[in-house]
C-alpha cells in the first residue's frame, strides 16, 4: 500500500484512538460547540503536531476534491474555486467513520449450523473507486475482473453451531484453504448444507493489476472446513449472473467465453455520426438515466463484457461439461425446483441510445438439464415506450417462474392494457401456467386474472395461494384466496382490501417455510390448535375511501383448512409493536400467539427456523427467528420458541455482537408527536446529546434533517411508523454524529406532501407550502420545548431530502440559518419526465415544475448553503450538473454558497477519505453558521441592512 495511503489510515487511527481513551462525550456543557472550526486542522501523532491530512499527496488515479465558495455581501471574502486535499473532521466525530463490521449470518437448510460472513471496514479507499470503469448501458463495469464496479464481498467465512447454550453464542471455525487476501462473493447453501459455494476475486490497493481477474468458483466441504476452486483457471462473468445449484452435487455456472479475442477498440476516428430517430405518433419517455450508451462501439464494448457462456459441473468430481448453445448476453439461469429444467434469459441486439439494458430486446426460453431448448417462452422487442406513470409495465410475458409447490410449472403474467394503466380493461393482467413434464410446448393456462396490476402470488401447496394486486393511485392492495390447480368450482374470494398506507390496520404478511428442495411455500400450522382466544374478523361493507372502492369479502364457498401465521409491525400511534398471530384463512378469524413486550425493547420476528426437512409447523415446535434492540443495545439474534407451560413464545439468544460505537452509547431519544397548522398530525424523533438537561443547559444549536414524502391521505400521512425502543444506531453520514458535537438533532420530522385521488389533486401542486408548513410545525415543537435555539436551527438532507432543504432555505428563511444539502437536484427541467412519485411531465405541469424547483428561486435564497455532490453520480434525476449549475445560479445571485464535488463518488459517498471530507465540511460549516458568535454576526448584517436600506 503506497506511503500517503497508510499515513492516512495510520493518523486516523491514532485519533480514534485518542477519542476514545478520553472519552468523547461530556456529561455537562455539552451543548457549547466543541471548539472552532479550525480545530479539526491538526492530528496528534505520537505527541506531534502534523498539518491536516490535505497537505498528503494523493494516490495515483484519484483527484482533490473541487471546492468552490462564494459569499454574501455581509461576508469580507469573495468567490474561489480551488482544489482542496481530503479532510479529517474533528475527533469527536471521527469515531464513527472506522467502526467495525459485525459479520453476516446465514442459517443452514438444516437449521443447525450458522454460516459467519466476516465483511471488511465499510469503506474502501478512494484508490479503489478510482480505477477505471466501463460506463456501457445503464451499468459500471470493471473489465479486469469482468463485473459490476465497485462491489464490496466479505473477507472470509466461518461456521459453528445454531447456539443451544450461553457458550456456542459467536463459536465459530473458520474454513480452511482460502487465499490470503481474497474478497468473497455470492456465498449459497447447497440444498443439503454439505457444501457452501462462493466466488473468490482479488481487490483492493494492495493487488497488483496483473492479479486483478475475472472471479473463480469455489467450493467449501462443511464437514472438513476445507475450500478449494471448483474451476480453476476459469473465470466467470457476473455482470448478470454467477452460477447456480442445479442439484446438491452439480452446479451451472456462468463463465467467459473460451477463447474470447481482446476487447474491441475504439476506431481511431468515428465511422460518422450518431442518429436517433422517432417516427411521428410515437411516445417514448423516459427518466434521465444514467450511463447509457453512446455509440456503436459502446454498444460493441457491451456485447463484449456481457456476453457468457455456461457449464456444468460436479461438486464431487469437479467433471465440466458445456451447458447450453453457447455466448450470448445471459441475464437469468433459474433452475426448476426438480432440477430438470432451466429458465434462460438473454439480451438481444439492437441496443437502445435512450434507455438501460433492462429495457433491451430480450428472449426468454426453457431448457432441459442438459441445456437443450424445450421452449421458447417470449421474444421481446426493445421497451422503450413504457408510460412513466405508475403501474406500467412491459407488454409481453413478464414475471417468468418457477411454482415452488410443483416440480417443474412455470408461470407468468401478461399485460392486457399493453402495460399502460390508463387504459380501463378488464381483466388488466391474467397470469398463466405451464407444466414442462406434461408437456414441454403446450400453450399456458389461463390460471389467475386481476382487474388491478398484478403483485405476485405467495403459494401455500395443497393447491392454495394467495393472489395480490395493487394499484397506485388509490394506494390499494387486494389479497386473493385462490386454488392454484384450476378447479373451475373454486372462484377466487377476497381476504382483504385494504390502504397499503394505512399502517395501523396493516393484519400482517404470512410467513413462509423452507422445503426440502429449497423452495419456500406459506407456512401452514398443523398439530393442535386452541380453540379460544380467537378475534372473528372484521365485518365490512364496501365503501368508498380516498377515491377508490373498498370490497368486502365475499361469502365462504369453499374451504382450505389452513392455518396461516401472520408478521406484522403493530404500528400504532404508540409505536411499532411487531406481532405473530394466527390465521384461519378460511374464517378470517386470528389469534394472537406473541407480541413484543412494552419492556423497552424492540423484537422483531423473521422467517420460520422450525422448517428441517419439511418438518410440519406446529404450536409446540414452532421456533422464529427474531431480532432484539433497544435504544442503547444494537440489535442482536433470538430464536423465539414456544416452551412455556402458558403457551407463550420466549426468546433464546444466538448471537452477541459488539456495540458498533461504545464512545456515544446512549442519547437520549424521544419521539415527538405535534399537529401541522391545518391540523395534520406529525411525528419526529429528537436526539440530544447524553447528559444534556434543558433546564440546566439551556437551547442548543439543532439540525433537522428530513426526506419529505407523498401520501393519498392526511389520515395515513399523520400515522407513526417507529419504535421508541429503536436501536440508536450512529453511521457516518448520519446526522446523529453532531450529538458527539453538542447540537440537538431532529430527525426524520414528517414532512408528508398530501394529495388526493378522489379530487383530482396531485400532492405536488402544494408541495412547498405543505413543505413549509411542515418544518415550521416542528421546528416550533422543539422550541417550544426549550430544546432548540430558534436563531440556531440548520437543515439537511440527502437526495429528495437537499431538494426539500434548499427549498426550505428559499421559503423559510427565518426558521432556518443554514442548510447542507447533498447530492440533491435543484432544477426539474433538468428532470422534464417526472421525478419522484410525479407522473406528470413538464409541458403536463409546468407551473408546479418551476415552483417546486429551487433553482427558479436561486434570488430569494439569502442564508449560506453547502452543497456536496459525487462527480460520478449515477442517480436517475440527480446527475451533478444539478449541483453545479445551482451553485452557479446562487453565485450569480450574490448567495452565501459553497460547493464541494467528490471524485469518483457516486449518489452515495463510500471512499473512506470522501467520508471524512464530508463530515469535515460539514462540521466546519455548521460550526461556523449555527454558533452563538454567527447569530450575532447575523444580527449586525441584518441592522446594518436595515440602516442602509433606510439611508
């Protein structure tokens, strides 16, 4: 690793270090600003003062990070533009950046092992994002190793048992074999848990070019713990696909093609110029992505590194055989849950100008295990015309499976409004079937139709499914009990229709159990079942609400004995009580068998572990998965059974995790319930620093940080969706590191943005006052408090949420002294075919379009902004022309602005030096602006003003 690489890591550490031996937290006084901003200029290495790690010369490949500022009239300084070096933020802050990992977990199939995945500092260095990347078709390509850039993997695997006991909690043996140094990926259980499969690659600034390659498949005995490569020398192409189980003993993987000639160069000069055309009539909208092709020879580059080829091979003899008819784009390689027919998908030529490569030409067909066509399921042309409202999807099959309760069915859905939802067809969707060992080319069977867009079926076995539908607009889902075998005297009859908004009557979503084969069907509970205690289900009529008629549940026509258990959240406006119940799918009746406690912790259930071997799922076997947090406690693993003689569930701990940041532990956390002025209920949840006391310690400078978003009702905008008991976890871009700093921090205030269906009205045409009535309301709650200095608020936001702040500092100047907005957009022309949840384009909208966009009010914006953005940013509608050329419209406005654009960074910062950087500019800049001294400095400009304007 070069010299200015370990420098850098080296002071780092040494300041995280010295943070935490003194402790970075002071029990009083806290809320002063814990010196200026200039305190961070110096790192402390073995009692020496050394200059700021900016003075370090860069690794090769990368660049300084771009910095431009310009200043009010009321400021002494002018406009710069410079190339700044990276920063370390000060040390209080520091600590959060470093913090280990804890590793992964996989349960096996046989629920008695537990599969550690040991994963790597979170951030790599900016070396690393610095190499050079294909951008070819929607995707970033590393053609060394022939894969997705920038993929992160773990650093070694180890296994030890599911614990039974206080002393197999974290006992693990590490697997023998592997290469030092190698980075894992796509870790999978054979079905039979005898062997683990997993790719080995080589990166990072520590291997040489010439080691950089594409991964190779390897394979790890559980019963040795010794690994070894399946196909050595054999590299495989994951751009799309890695490789699949097709039995316990045989794998298909997808590799480069044999004998591949060098990569295609660019022609010295171009053989002439692009052309796009579109004929009159045709519609083709698409959002602004990122990253498409260019040209032909994009297009030639593409096919290159996408292009594969499969074989098999045995676990056992390592034996490889050619699979398949050879190189093409493979996207898909999914076997049948019998293992004796595969779904394949590939890429097709002509390639799009205008869209990703989802969108291109794609042929989908069935082979048998030994790679020979049966069928062909579907040649799509190009989807470049998909309407970019919601519920629009591709015309032609889509949606193509396996039945995980049949040996070899296939199933897909098919579009009969062309995927334009605003067509009125029904039905809008019918879903088919096709049984390959009936008859590999029958035509599909019609076996499901939906009047909504088609959400999936969740298949139960014994001939039983649920069937959803959904539909935007009016925020509605539909739950079907449908018979999968196609018994004509078994019509489909409602389970529910109900608001997907509507948290605090959400019934929950059933579990599913492991199969033998390894699929996954509904769990259904046999065995003895308790005859009291049961709720009846809710009698409803069919209403009208928010624009879309409700149904009731049909008459019981016919039966399928099943027990489902249902997990939900228990969202409430007391917070989230997650849930287990019982349902009697025919009845609707169910019955509670476990709630989390109200002892100040958060359990949350997850997937059925009591499944071993297609055991059946019984009250007295039953064993789930559950995660346990408090505000202070990071979460860790339980297996919730049911071994009490009351019938209830306890928790069985199976893991104990380290405290990802022990120098912050316990802010205090309160959630906030407050009303906006036209009566809609809001939420938020404040942070202050540990051992702060208002009382004593008086208002503290406040950062709000939030992400506004979109709701069909008020009712639904003002429901609770947290825990008070939610861990209080501390990541480096979140804005809960200025704890460690003395501020106060508002986080996540709701900020909902309401529409309504019924009326015809679009959120977005009152965005900014309900925008601003918002963030009033809660920075009114924390003042009324005596929490937060009204004089010293900021706001901040990532994405959707520096849009909502720009715009507060345009429309709320004087709830508000600054703003940090990051990687945000700022003008929707730039955006013209929607955004977000907005449908409408541009020429629809033009007036919520201009009003909604900070950059129209470029000349209102007084207050001092920050602005940081990843040159790379691969976002669709947040490309970084947005941050520029609003800057550019704030310079030219005489704005307090300063804009930092990060090399090589994407919409989210991941380079450890950027990390730092970022929280270094934003600890200097809310340092400055929300200091008592600012304050002051502001109330001297603003007179000053005030006497020039009368003069």
């Amino acid at each position: 690793r070069p010299a200015t690489d370990s420098l850098f890591r080296v002071m780092t550490s040494l300041r995280l270090a010295a943070t935490l031996a003194r402790g970075c937290v002071r029990p009083r006084g806290l809320h002063r600003l814990a010196g200026s901003a200039s305190s961070s200029a110096k790192a402390v290495v073995g009692g020496v003062a050394h200059p700021r790690v900016n003075k370090l010369r860069m690794l090769k490949g990368t660049r300084f990070v771009r910095v431009a500022t310009t200043a009010s009239s009321g400021d002494d300084s002018k406009t710069t533009t410079e190339d700044e070096g990276y920063r370390m933020p000060p040390p209080e802050v520091a600590q959060f950046v470093e913090r280990p990992q804890n590793p992964s977990i996989s349960i096996s199939p046989m629920r008695d092992q537990l599969l550690y995945l040991m994963r790597p500092p979170p951030y790599p260095l900016v070396s690393e994002l610095a190499r050079p990347e294909l951008k070819l078709a929607g995707m970033r390509i590393d053609e060394t190793q022939n894969s997705r850039s920038r993929m992160s993997g773990n650093t070694g695997i180890a296994i030890g048992p599911m614990p039974t006991s206080e002393e197999e909690i974290n006992s693990f043996e590490h697997f023998d074999g592997l290469p030092d140094g190698a980075t894992l990926n796509y870790v999978s259980w054979c079905v039979d848990a005898r062997h683990i499969a997993f790719t080995v690659r080589f990166a990072g600034p520590e291997v040489q070019e010439t080691d950089r390659a594409p991964p190779e498949l390897w394979i790890a005995d559980v019963t040795t713990r010794a690994c070894r490569p399946l196909l050595p020398g054999r590299g495989l192409n994951t751009l799309f696909e890695s490789y699949s189980w097709l039995d316990k003993d045989t794998i298909v993987a997808c590799v480069v093609p044999a004998g591949r000639p060098p990569r295609p160069q660019r022609p010295p000069t171009p053989p002439g110029p692009r052309v796009q055309t579109n004929f009159g009539g045709n519609v083709a909208q698409a959002r602004t992505y990122a990253d498409l092709l260019k040209d032909s020879h994009d297009g030639d580059l593409f096919e290159y590194f996408s292009s594969s080829e499969f074989v098999k091979v045995s676990v056992l003899t390592g034996e490889v055989t050619p699979f398949g008819s050879g190189p093409a784009i493979h996207t898909r390689l999914d076997p049948s849950p019998d293992g004796n027919f595969v779904i394949m998908e590939a890429l097709q030529r002509p390639f799009s100008y205008a869209v990703p490569c989802g969108r291109f030409p794609k042929r989908v067909w069935i082979t048998d295990r030994d790679g020979r066509e049966v069928r062909e399921v579907c040649n799509l042309p190009m989807a470049d015309n998909i309407p970019i409202v919601h519920n629009s999807c591709r015309e032609g099959p889509r949606s193509i499976n396996w039945r995980p309760d049949r040996p070899a069915e296939l199933y897909w859905t098919e579009a009969q409004d062309r995927g334009d939802p605003r067509l009125d067809v029904s039905p809008r969707d019918i879903t088919y079937t096709a049984d390959m060992h009936a008859d590999p080319t029958a035509p599909g069977v019609a076996t499901f139709q939906t009047d909504l867009r088609y959400g999936g079926v969740s298949w139960a076995g014994e001939g039983v499914g649920l069937l959803y539908e959904s539909w935007y607009k009016s925020r509605t889902i539909r739950a079907w009990v449908v018979d999968t075998d196609g018994r004509t005297d078994r019509a489909p009859r409602l389970l529910y229709d109900r608001d997907y908004e509507d948290s605090y009557n959400d019934q929950g979503s059933p579990l599913s159990r492991r199969m033998p084969n390894g699929t996954y069907l509904i769990a259904n509970v046999t065995g003895s079942i308790p005859e009291s205690g049961w709720k009846p289900a809710k009698v409803m009529a069919e209403e009208a609400k928010n624009g879309a008629m409700r149904m009731a549940p049909g008459p019981l026509q016919w039966k399928t004995g099943m027990i489902l258990v249902l997990e939900g959240d228990g969202a409430s406006d007391k917070g989230d009580r997650p849930f287990l119940d019982l349902l009697n799918l025919d009845t609707g009746a169910t019955k509670r068998i476990w709630q989390c406690p109200e002892d100040g912790a958060l359990e949350r259930p997850g997937s059925i572990i009591s499944d071993t071997n297609g055991a059946p799922i019984t009250l007295d076997t039953m064993q789930i998965l559950l995660s346990r947090e408090t505000p202070s406690e990071n979460p860790q693993y339980y297996s919730l059974e049911l071994n009490g003689s009351d019938g209830t569930l306890m928790p069985r701990r199976i893991s104990d995790f380290p405290h990802p940041h022990p120098g912050l532990i316990d802010p205090t956390k309160e959630i906030l319930r407050y009303k906006r002025a036209d009566g809609v209920e809001l939420n938020a949840t404040l942070y202050t620093p540990p051992g702060y006391d208002a009382k004593r310690d008086g208002p503290l400078p406040t950062i709000m940080w939030a992400y506004p978003r979109e709701f069909n009702s008020a009712e639904a905008a003002g429901q609770l969706r947290d825990s008070p008991f939610r861990f209080t976890s501390i990541s480096p871009m979140s804005p809960l590191v200025w704890l460690s700093r003395g501020y106060a921090v508002l986080e996540g205030p709701s900020l909902p943005i309401i529409g309504s269906a019924a009326e015809g009205v679009e959120p977005n045409d009152t965005y900014v006052e309900q925008l601003v009535a918002g963030a009033r309301a809660a920075v009114e709650e924390v003042v009324r408090r005596g929490v937060t200095d009204p004089q010293r608020v900021g706001v901040g936001g990532h994405s959707y949420g520096a849009f909502m702040a720009s715009n507060l500092l345009a429309h709320a100047p004087d709830l508000f002294s600054c703003a940090v907005a990051r990687s945000g957009a700022y003008n929707r022309t730039l955006t013209p075919f929607g955004f977000q949840s907005e449908e409408r384009t541009l020429w629809q909208a033009p007036d919520t379009y201009m009003k909604m966009s900070p950059f129209m009010h470029a000349d209102i914006i007084k207050k001092p902004i920050l602005l940081i953005h990843g040159e790379e940013d691969t976002n669709s509608g947040t490309n970084v022309i947005q941050s520029e050329r609003f800057f550019a419209a704030l310079k030219g406005n005489g704005a307090d602005a300063r804009l930092v654009l990060l090399p090589h960074e994407s919409h989210s910062t991941r380079a450890f030096e950027s990390v730092c950087h970022t929280l270094a500019e934003t600890s200097e800049f809310f340092d400055k602006h929300l200091s008592a001294k600012a304050v002051e400095r502001e109330a001297d400009v603003a007179q000053e003003q005030t006497l020039t304007s009368k003069l």
